[in-house]
C-alpha cells in the first residue's frame, strides 16, 4: 500500500502537489514522517508529544516483584555501528551471584564510552536474552528519556554492591 500527503504552501491553502510518504514511525513519543518529494527531495518531519496525561495499565504488586532489578558496575563499552540508532555495546558487572551480562545502550546522546567506565546502573537482568543486530543482549539498562530523546541513565546516587536489588 502506497501512502501519499498533500502538500501544502504557507499561507493561503493552496495545494502544492503531492508526495508519496517513505517510512513513518512512532518511537518515544515522537511521529517521524519521511517523504520523497517528485523533484527527488527527501524530507523528514519528526512531530513529538507534548501529551502530559500518560495512561498506563496497572500492575499487581506480584507483577512488580518478577521484575529483578540490579545494580551493576560499567566494566565495557564498545561502539556499536551495525546497531539501527546510536548505541554502545556495554558489559555490566552484577557481582558473582548474576555475573557479567552485555546490553546494547542508545546513551551516546550524553555519554562518551570513557565517562561510563566505572559507572553503577540499574538494569533489569531477568528478561531473556535478546538479539539486537549482531549481538545477544542479556539485560536492560535503564534510564529516562528527556524532551529531546537523549536518554539520562537511572544511577544510585552512592555506590551499593554489584548485584544490590532495587528494594
């Protein structure tokens, strides 16, 4: 199925012609529209959310509590250039109970590869494994996304041990 937009000019509405729209996608709150123009110009609109009334489902306290959530050191981070969006191939210790897992992490927005040595997170390491490109992840690192789609990764604010579980 061919999806197209019409195209208007500023001002009076008056058509401009037509464009067959190429890709779209919706992804941390933002609608990205490319189109390809019929003078062979590719345009990319990107609309995001300003919608404050999140609607979530709720959740059993059961529920909650199958999610383990740890804390682990940074001891690895790679570049990862086969991944779709910016990324980072990360190697995280959770001490010697989960041991070293690998996370594919879209943090290069805020963070260089030598800031995130040493540096504790906390990620949910009881999701199973998944493949991101050429890679297996083993856990999840978490963070919250800003205004501009940059992600701030979710730290103690002190160290605790490799392994500590979010109480």
């Amino acid at each position: 199925m061919k999806v197209y937009a019409r195209i208007f000019s500023i001002g009076p509405s008056s058509l401009v012609g037509m464009a067959l729209i190429s890709h779209y996608s919706l992804k941390s709150g933002a609608l990205s529209v490319q189109w390809q123009l019929n003078f062979g110009l590719d345009i990319t609109l990107t609309i995001k959310s300003t919608n404050r009334n999140i609607k979530m489902d709720d959740i059993s306290w059961n529920d909650f509590e199958k999610i383990a959530l740890h804390a682990g050191t940074i001891i690895e981070v790679e570049d990862f250039p086969e991944a779709r969006n910016p990324a980072y191939k990360v190697r995280v210790d959770f001490g010697r109970d989960i041991g070293i897992k690998k996370s594919s992490a879209q943090i290069t927005g805020l963070y260089d590869r030598e800031s995130l040595i040493g540096r504790q997170v906390v990620a949910v390491v009881n999701f199973p494994p998944k493949q991101i490109g050429p890679m297996r992840s083993e856990c999840l690192i978490t963070g919250f996304h800003r205004e501009d789609g940059s992600v701030v990764l979710a730290v103690p604010d002190s160290n605790v041990p490799n392994g500590a579980k979010l109480a």
